[in-house]
C-alpha cells in the first residue's frame, strides 16, 4: 500500500545549507518515519531552526501588515533575528488577532497558491481561519504520520479516523498522515456508531483516530453489543480535547489497545503540532517546523524547562499562515530529558488546563480534568456534566454523575454513601465542597464530536 515517492523524498541532506525541506519519509526502520529527523541532534535540529526562523521573519514582514507594523513598533527589523535566541524580540499573536484580521489579514502569499482552508469551531464572535499551500499541507501530513508511526503504525495497518471532516482538522490530519504512511485510510468521519463498529469489525481497523471522548463511547458502545472479541484495534491516537490518565486506562482497558495522545491547533496547522511516543509521558514536539517557548501567561516573560506556564509556538515552515509566537492559552510544561524511544524533540505534558476555561468557583481554580480523575478513581464511567451556579454572590458548583447499569439496583443507603463518598473525593481534590447528584446510565448527553463537560450559569462577564 505504499505510495511512491521520488528518490529525492526518502533523504534528508544533513549538510544543507540551503534550508532545503525535505517531504516524505520511510518506516523502514519500523520506528520512526523520519528517523534522520525524529532522531536529529540537538545541535542539528537548533540550526534548523535558526535558519528556517531568520527565513520565516523576512517571510512575514515583507508579506503580512500586521507582523510589519508591529515589528516597526517595537523597533525589530527581520536582519535583527539571527537564530532562535532572538525569538524574545519577536511579537506575540493571540486569538483576538486572528479574529481581527479575518479572513485575509494574516496571509502571507497569493491566494492563487493556496490549495485548502479549514477553520476553527469558534463559539463566539468571528471565526479563525487558516489557510494552506500544498506545501504546507505535505508538511502537516508528514507530522500526522510520524504520529501514527510513534503509536505502532505502519504500510499495514488499517486507519479508522472517525474525527469529524470538514474545516476541523481532526479528519484531514489524521486522514492525511496515513495517506502519507501508505496505511489503509478509512475515511469514516464522526457519528453514526453503528456503522463504526461494522466497518471496525469487517475491515479490521488496527489504528483509531478519535476525541477520547467518543473512544470511551465507542468502547462502551461495543462492549454492550458483546462484539469486543471481534476488534482487531491495537492503538487509538485521540486528540482535541482534554482527557486524563484515568480515562486512558479506562479506554486502553475496554478496548484492549493502547491509548496516544496527539496535540495541535488548527491556527498552527492542526493535529500533530506534537504527538506521543511508547513512553506515554509527554509528547514529542514536531520541532523542526514548530519553536515551542512556555511564557508566564500575565507577564509574557519566557520560563525555563519544567516550569509550568502558557504554551507558544512559532511556525517556522508554513508559507501560507505563519505565526509569530502564537499564544495557545495551554498550560504546559517542557521537558528536553532524554526519552527512551529515542526520539530527541522536546517533548511537552498534555495541557494542564486551559489558561481561558479553567474555572474560579468561590475563588478557587477548578479544572475539569480534576473532577474526571476523583470519579475514575472511583469507579465510574467518564459520564459526567459540571454544572457552576450562582446564588446571593455565592458560587455554587455540582457534578452530575452517570451511575453504572449495576449501581441502579443499589438501595438509596447504598447509592446515598456513594454520592457522600464523591463529595469527599472532590472536596479532597478541590479543597472545595461540591455538590454530587448520581443520575442514572445515559442520562447525560453524548456528543459524538466534542464533550460539554462544563455549563458555566454564572454569566460572570456580562456585567463588566
Ligand atoms: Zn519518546
């Protein structure tokens, strides 16, 4: 199932100084897809990005108003930026400026050379949108496939990608990686269960592409149709929304595979801006086309390895929407330690929270993430909905938790010291009281694409 590719394409010339970028790759070595790339020294993959850094400055200024004016401002010049220690001089970009300059303002080359768009789900105000050269979107496919090389993939496995198509990159990211690998695609999209499982089933999909959210219901969707013995799945690479260890025990559990975490965004080009490797601690940034800094999110001073802070990346290969020093709102944590796959990129923890969607109820910082592990641990399914009140300007905050098919015929003692003992789980993990309601089995909504773990009623901004 292997595409062909050009003698060119399999090689990485390590001497060039040209900045030459070199598409495709071999899993020959069973391992890695680029191993001259994925196994680079530091020192090799530092002046990669000195130079690929100095080109994309000059790219941007000469191409982008915003960038130029900005740059002016603060009185940097492109010929100021030498190599990556020069990164700090550099502006940053937020959210509000993509929105901002929608939809051409960030552009940086003719519109006639770009070949695909795609867009993120935005809730409110303007939408963002990215926009791709071929080249960009061959850069993006090679990241996608060292990906799934890293969860154990290769030529002949069978990809199941049932993230949503369309302007979300989930699908085209994952879909692309393993067109690149000459894996066997199928192209399944989200929703429709039923037909996941038939198709998992008579085509024997080996590697899952998936929300971790709908990987836990499809896990739980094939145990209740006794079709568990019939899955020939190995790995699942789920993305695009927070998820914990619990949770990945919990999958890798029913399904019987093992679980990879993938990140990315579409404002820096979608899945596979970094990807997990058989370690299953951090993922390995892809950084010979991305340079992550961790900023303290108030003051935007830049943090050393291990401290926690706001994630940034600087696209250093993108010609059509390259980014200056792109604010994820991500709390991460970055480590350059030696990792046993011999992989040599940094690689970075899963976000810790979000710097824009962690909550402060009665002045305390809630993430989601800390509920979801007190209720794993406990035993229960990740079915659960955070409801934030508030009353008299007291916040309120209670957990609704789906019961398992077994606890519904427990007694109201039973199911009262089951509810008791999640208060005091949450209590000891929040330092906070929250109110507990078990509900019973498939009482919470299920979204197939994105779970809404939080319902914030507290309208908190509207009055300032
Ligand atoms: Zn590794």
């Amino acid at each position: 199932m292997r595409k062909e590719y050009r003698e060119e394409d399999v090689s990485v010339d390590r001497n060039s100084t040209k900045n030459k970028i070199v598409y495709g790759g071999t899993a020959f070595m069973g391992k890695y897809f680029q191993p001259e790339i994925e196994t680079a020294s530091q020192d090799q993959i530092r002046q990669w990005q000195n130079e690929r850094l100095v080109k994309q400055v000059k790219h941007v200024y000469d191409n982008v108003k915003m960038y130029r004016e900005r740059m002016d401002e603060l009185g940097v010049k492109p010929e100021d930026i030498k190599g990556v220690e020069d990164l700090h001089k550099l502006p940053f970009t937020t959210k509000d400026d993509l929105r901002d300059q929608y939809p051409y303002g960030l552009l940086a080359t003719s519109l006639d050379n770009c070949v695909r768009i795609h867009s993120t789900s935005g809730t409110t105000g303007r939408r963002v949108v990215a926009f791709y050269t071929q080249h960009d979107l061959d850069l993006w496919d090679d990241c996608c496939a060292r990906a799934i090389v890293a969860a154990g993939g290769s030529e002949k496995d069978v990809v199941h990608v049932c993230y949503g198509y369309g302007l979300f990159t989930g699908g085209s990211g994952l879909h692309g990686g393993s067109h690149r690998l000459g894996a066997l695609t199928l192209p399944m999209s989200s929703g429709n269960t039923d037909r996941q499982i038939q198709f998992m089933t008579d085509l024997g999909s080996t590697i899952l592409c998936c929300t971790p959210s709908y990987a836990a219901y499809l896990a739980e969707s094939i145990i209740e149709r006794g079709m568990r013995d019939k899955i020939k799945l190995k790995a699942g690479i789920f993305g695009a929304e927070a998820w914990t260890e619990e949770m990945r025990h919990d999958i890798e559990k029913k399904l019987g595979i093992k679980a990879y975490d993938i990140y990315g965004l579409t404002e820096i080009s979608g899945p596979g801006v970094s990807f997990e490797c058989e370690e299953q601690s951090g993922m390995h940034i892809n950084e010979d086309h991305f340079i992550a800094e961790v900023i303290d999110p108030k003051t935007g001073e830049v943090l050393p390895d291990g401290e926690k802070g706001e994630l940034v990346f600087t696209s250093i290969t993108k010609e059509a929407f390259p980014l200056l020093r792109y604010r994820t709102r991500d709390i991460c944590i970055l480590s350059h330690k030696k990792c046993s796959c011999g992989r040599t990129h940094v690689k970075m923890t899963k976000p810790l929270g979000r710097s824009d969607d962690m909550l402060i109820v009665k002045g305390v910082n809630v993430f989601p993430s800390q509920i979801e592990s007190v209720l794993l641990n406990q035993g229960y399914d990740p079915n659960y909905q955070i409801v934030v009140t508030r009353k008299n300007n007291s916040d309120n905050i209670k957990v609704q938790v789906e019961m398992s098919d077994a606890m519904v015929s427990e007694s109201a003692d039973q199911l009262n010291a089951r509810e008791k003992k999640l208060v005091s789980g949450l209590k000891g993990m929040l330092g906070i009281l929250a109110e507990v309601n078990l509900v019973v089995p498939k009482t919470i909504t299920r979204s197939e694409g994105k779970a809404v773990r939080v319902i914030d009623m507290r309208n908190l901004y509207e009055n300032k």
